[in-house]
C-alpha cells in the first residue's frame, strides 16, 4: 500500500514494534509521529470497510480500488487534522465518500455492475448483513446495485452503514430532505425489485 510519494510519505517510521493493543486513537497518535507502521496497522484494519463501501457506491471494482488507494493517500496526509470528534472509521468514510464523488465528477464515470463486484461488496468483515442467510444477502446487494446512483449513495450510507440522515447529508454534500427523500425512493425501489409488499417506512 503506497501513501504518497516524496516528502508527503517518511521512508521509515520510529524504531520498534507498534504495540498491539493500540486502538484508533493510539495508533492515529504514532502515525501523527511519523510511525509508518501505525498506519499501516489503520489500514489493515480500516481499508475493507472502506472497499465495501466504495464498490456498493461505485459498482466497479476498478474505480472502487482507485477511490480506497485515494482515501488513504488523502487520510495520510491530512491525519493532522483529524480532530477525534468522530471515529476515525467514520473520518474515512467521508473520505472515501468525497473520493467517489469526485471520480464521478471529473471522470463522469457511469457505474456499471456484475456479480462478482456484488459478491466482493458483501464480502468485507463486520457488517451486519453478515447475520442473514448468504443468497438472501445477495439478493439484497444485486437489488441494490439497480438502484440510481442518489437512491443506492443515501441507501448504502443510511441503511448500510448506519449514519443519520444528518451525517449522510453531510457527506453527500445534499439538504437532509434531499437525503429523506432518496432514502424513501431507494426503499420503494428495492422492495420492488424484490417482489416485496410495501410497507410503512420507519423516518
């Protein structure tokens, strides 16, 4: 995994082993120091979240490895400004976020799916779509990767990931009704996918 080339990335980081009972926050602090190896220690834990999140929002796993290597390189070099007010899983994801649509902007990229970047999208650890039957989790991504590109973003973040609708309006850089709005089009729309009955949305 590169970082970044020149004076962005140290050759090496301090002597010695990271501790392995660093958490987030300890090993935000020794990469800060220039420690290489913390780093690399928040991406081995960070980068499948953040892959699985890239390949729902993009649909192509080309554009999806782009978007991750970005998000670290962009997290490496701006690690001093993470203040710690929110997880740094979530710090990433706002990067991540802003990454794939950026690439969409300056590229005008058309997202495009298959079965296999379906099956690498549910494939990451620590979701909780992990607790259901696997066919059904597939269904479940197959019906979402239809979804227009604003309705899967605001799906994938909400129902996915689990953020408000004030933090995925946030990230997407959207008003929260926009967001609300995108939220109950994408529900509708994948209920009719799946040949499910319609019914109330919890807002």
């Amino acid at each position: 995994m590169q970082y970044g080339a020149g004076a962005n990335t140290p050759a090496s980081g301090p002597p010695g082993a990271v501790d392995p009972l660093l958490g987030d926050a300890g090993l935000v602090a020794a990469a800060r120091s220039g420690d290489m190896r913390a780093f690399e220690r928040l991406y081995r834990t960070h980068s499948g979240k953040v892959m699985g999140l890239c390949l729902r929002m993009t649909r192509r796993r080309d554009v999806a490895e782009d978007c991750v290597q970005q998000t670290f390189i962009r997290a490496w070099r701006n690690l001093q400004a993470f203040e710690g007010r929110s997880a740094f899983g979530t710090w990433l994801h706002r990067i991540a976020v802003n990454e794939v649509l950026s690439h969409a902007r300056n590229h005008g990229t058309r997202f495009e799916s298959n079965d296999e970047t379906v099956e690498n999208a549910i494939a990451e650890p620590g979701d909780g779509a992990r607790e259901h039957d696997a066919g059904e989790v597939m269904d479940v991504e197959r019906a979402l990767a239809t979804l227009p590109d604003g309705a899967r973003h605001v799906v994938v973040l909400q129902a996915v990931y689990g953020y408000s609708h004030e933090e995925c309006a946030d990230m997407l850089g959207i008003a929260v009704g926009t967001c609300k709005a995108q939220l109950h089009r994408g529900r509708r729309l994948l209920r009719e996918r799946m040949g499910v009955a319609a019914e109330a949305d919890d807002e």
